[in-house]
C-alpha cells in the first residue's frame, strides 16, 4: 500500500501545536499522535 502526506501542511500543524494553538479537527488524514510526536522513538531510524 502506497500513501502521500503532504509536508508543507503538516509542517504547519506541528508548529501550530507546538504553539499551542487549539487544533480541533480531527482527520485520519493526520493522526493526532503524528502531531504530538506519541510514535517518537517507535520505529527505529
């Protein structure tokens, strides 16, 4: 299975988030865990 994200806008959301910035849409486009960082460290790199 072959997905695409889209960086420049997940860019913007992480640094929206790291802001503080209320984000209440909810997508499975972009999983929150992607945003708050819960896989770092999961997957080796």
């Amino acid at each position: 299975m072959e997905g695409y994200l889209a960086l420049g806008p997940l860019a913007m959301a992480c640094l929206a988030y790291d802001a503080q910035f209320p984000i209440d849409v909810e997508s499975p486009y972009i999983p929150r865990e992607l945003l708050n960082r819960a896989w770092l460290g999961e997957f080796p790199t």
